[in-house]
C-alpha cells in the first residue's frame, strides 16, 4: 500500500488594511458627555448651547466664541477618553446665526481620499520592497508573503503624521 504526497508550492501571503474610520457608538456616547456637561457647567449653563450629531457632521449652536472654545475643549477631552482620535474632526468655520448667536459644523472625516492613499502606497513601495499596496477605494490593502514585513509596514505607517486617523483591520 503506497500513500500520496502532494506538495503545493503555492506561497501563502498575508494582508492587511489601512482604513480610516471612527467607532460611531464612541462617538455617541462622547457627544452625549459633551452635552451633559455644558448643561451642568457653571460658565456654560445658562448660554443655551446646543449640540447635534448628525450622519457626518455635530453642528454646535451657541452664544459667543468663548464658550464655542469651552466646547471645543470639552468634546477633544471627551474624545480622547474614548480613544478617539482628534483627526476625525474638521472645524469648519464660525457662522453667524439668529439672535446674536453662533453655529459651527464639525465635519466627521471617515475614509482615505486618493490623495492620501497615493502618499500611504508611495512609502510602501518605496521603503518596502517584498511588499505590496493596492488602493481599494477609501481604503489600502497591503499584501506580502512575510508576516514580519507587514509588522514592518504598520511600524512605519504609524510613525507618519497623515492628516487623517489611521486604524489596521483585516489582518490576515
């Protein structure tokens, strides 16, 4: 009785990807905070502010640039405890609204544009030479035969400062 061997010279290769996103639920709970506290806080109680979460902005609504700034403070703080990172908002400009008041939209930045994508892939192909790039959307997907050199790329990519949050998903 003989047995059978069969060898498959397929390499396996490992990904991973480079996505740019927030957890929405973190999110909620932060503004959810940051209202709680400008209704509880001395120098904030009485300048109706109001906060709102929408789909990809909060737009704040309130009495002066200084408690604008209060806010700013406590929503960065409040991120920051639920480990979000301070890159997903865009402050857009101070508008004026009725009654001598003031609103301002915070844009949330979800996904990698092109722009940004290009830069991510360009490092990769230049500085790692067994490893592969792939743009896929608001995404980058990096492929390579060895784990190690994927570790490699995470160290490096972190050591940037790209305008947006960064996270590695799909390991595999």
């Amino acid at each position: 009785m003989t047995t059978l061997h069969l060898e498959f010279s397929m390499a396996s290769t490992f990904s991973f990807d480079i996505v740019s996103d927030f957890d929405r639920q973190e999110l909620v709970n932060t503004v959810d905070q940051v209202v709680r506290d400008t209704k509880s806080r001395y120098d904030l109680k009485d300048t109706q502010t109001t906060i709102e979460l929408g789909e990809t902005s909060i737009t704040i609504n309130t009495d002066s640039e200084m408690t604008l700034e209060a806010v700013h403070g406590i929503l960065r703080e409040k991120a920051a405890k639920r480990n979000l990172s301070q890159k997903i908002f865009d402050f857009g400009k101070v508008e004026s609204a009725s009654g001598n008041r003031i609103r301002q939209e915070i844009t949330l930045k979800k996904g990698i544009s092109q722009d940004i994508a290009k830069q991510i892939s360009k490092l990769i192909r230049d500085e790692f030479k067994k490893v592969q790039a792939s743009i896929q959307g608001d995404a980058v997907r990096v492929t390579a035969k060895a784990k190690d050199d994927l570790q490699a790329v995470i160290t490096r990519v972190k050591q940037e400062d790209f305008p947006v949050a960064l996270q590695f998903t799909n390991y595999r």
